[in-house]
C-alpha cells in the first residue's frame, strides 16, 4: 500500500494543540519548505483538539496559485495514520474536506448528531469546518485522511451529505486504487500536476456519488433502463408518448415509470423533456434557427408547450435564453 511514496515521518508522538509548533521546531533534516508547511497545518490545528497516537506517514500541499484555488481542487495534507488507542481528532471552523479510509482496526465518527462505527473498508466525506470528533475504537486504527479544498468541494460535499449520511463502504478495491494514483501524482514531478490532482479529486468525488446513487436505488441499473435512456437521447425528436416507451420496454407503464424513476429520478416523460430542452438550449445557443423550427426539431409540436416547458425548466423563455446566452 502506497509503496514508493516519499512521505514525512512521525514515530510514537503524542501532538496535541499548540505541541505540535514545539515538534515542528524540533525536527532536523526537513527542507524550509516542509517546515513551513508544517508550520501553517500547526497553525490551523492550535484551535483544535488532537491526539496522534503511533507513526504517521505524511505529505504535505505542493505550492498551488491563487489563482488555480479558485478553479481547482488543491491538495492540503495526506496522511496514513498506523494509530494506537489513544488517537483522536476533536476539530471544526477548519477550512477542508476530508475523506478518510480504514484499511484495519475500527474507530468512530461523530458528526452532526450521529455517531459512525468504521471498520475495514469503511470510510466517510465530511466538511471539517462543521464540529466533528474521530477517535481509535480499540487498540489500533490504520487509516488514510486525504484533507483538500477549492473549486466546487463545498457543493459536492453537501450533495453527499444531503440524505444525512457522509459514510461510505468498499466492496471493491477502486477507491484505493484512485487514491494511490492520486498519491503518486501529489508525491512526483508530473507535467500539470495540478490539473492532473484536481481531475483526480474529481474521480473520486463521483466514485463515492455514484456509488451512494447504485446502493440507495438498490443495484446498477438493468441493461433495459440504459438501452431506453440511449434511445431516448438519440431519437427524443420523436413522438414518444408513454405508451410507446413502454412497448419498447416490454413492461408496463406502472412499471416502467416506477423503475425508471427509481434510478434515474424521473419518469420516462419527465426525461423525455428535459432531453429535449437540454437539446433546444444548444440550438438556441449556437445556431440562427428560428424558435418555431427549434421546436419542431426537438419533438415539440405545439409553439406554446416548449416555451412552457422550456421556461419551468430553465426560468427563461427560450427567446430570453438565446438573447443572455446563458447555459
């Protein structure tokens, strides 16, 4: 795990508050750069509460733009955490988001009224500048915390949380396999090596959203659901009335508008339009198609139901939508 990787060492140290200044002062043969790294994280740790209990393996921020923060996802700090009984973190008002793994042992979270058992393969996303509390459940907790920020993190760690649960479970070895790559990244010389760290971040992020989508709609969705949802796309200018769709299921319209709202939080219809509508913005964007022939290509028959769907959809009229540019 993580073989090859340069990291910083802690061995057998107890950091706790403003201790952890008086470690980084102390330690010998680190480059300026590392110290004053360590330095800035001791600052943002003195207001919190923590123990570090056994040997941390540690990286610490490349130097990202100002710049590139707003734009990016940039790296904070990482670490893998081999920690004995005493370890805990007590922290909020801290400007990240964690995402931290258990690889052995057990430990606990508790965060926003609920309390989280962690084993092997679990892990969870959370906000750090909301109070939350971590600790070892045990003698001994292996785990990695991958702290950054910038770009959408904020957004995307409230749509994960949005259902009140920032916990997620491993059954396969993906999530391991983009943090390592992530890892080396981080730790190497690479050519737009922000831009390469942010996409990461990104995988990541949309491997735990689509992994809680699968598991809260019970399963992948059946092969029939994607065939309909490619149809859809390809022939939305068509008179696809329910009916049809169904037929083309080879279920019913009960059914079909159960399952398929189940895993893609629409109906067949309520897709069908907004497919539709996505399609009609590019047009109106791009081209100097009139609005009645955009809605005749985009299977709207009727001038007055685009302009309303198009309008509930969006809040403009199309005409409003072509003269802002807006998308």
């Amino acid at each position: 795990m993580f073989d090859g990787i340069h990291f910083f060492e802690y061995d057998g140290i107890f950091l706790t508050n403003n201790n952890l200044s008086k470690e980084v002062a102390s330690q010998k043969n680190i480059t300026e750069d590392m110290r004053n790294a360590l330095f800035a994280e001791a600052r943002e740790q003195i207001k919190n509460h923590f123990v570090i209990d056994g040997r941390m393996q540690l990286l610490f921020p490349f130097p990202v733009s100002e710049k590139d923060k707003k734009h990016y996802f940039y790296p904070q700090i990482f670490c893998v955490c081999h920690s004995g009984a005493s370890y805990y973190t007590r922290r909020k008002d801290y400007d990240s988001y964690e995402i931290l793994f258990t690889y052995e042992g057990s430990g606990i979270l508790e965060y926003e009224g609920k309390k989280y058992y962690l084993r092997k393969g679990d892990g969870f996303f959370l906000d750090c500048r909301k109070p939350h509390y971590y600790y070892t459940d045990g003698a001994r907790w292996l785990h990695s915390d991958l702290h950054f920020n910038g770009s959408i993190a904020s957004e995307l760690c409230q749509e994960y949380a949005a259902d009140n649960d920032v916990a997620f479970h491993e059954q396969d070895e993906k999530y391991q396999t983009l943090l390592e790559t992530l890892v080396r990244i981080w730790d190497t010389f690479q050519s737009y090596k922000q831009l390469q760290f942010s996409n990461y971040i990104g995988e990541i992020i949309a491997h735990l959203l689509i992994d809680k989508d699968i598991k809260k709609s019970g399963g992948t969705m059946p092969d029939t659901f994607t065939y309909l949802i490619k149809y859809i796309e390809h022939n939305f200018s068509l008179d696809l009335t329910l009916d049809y769709l169904a037929d083309f299921a080879s279920m019913s319209k009960y059914h079909l508008c159960r399952e398929f709202k189940k895993y893609t939080g629409m109906t067949p219809i309520q897709f069908v339009i907004y497919t539709r509508i996505e399609n009609a913005k590019f047009l109106l964007k791009h081209t100097d198609l009139s609005i009645g022939r955009i809605a005749a290509q985009t299977g709207f028959s009727d001038l007055n139901n685009f302009n309303n769907h198009f309008k509930k959809l969006t809040g403009y009229t199309p005409r409003q939508f072509r003269r802002t540019g807006t998308i």
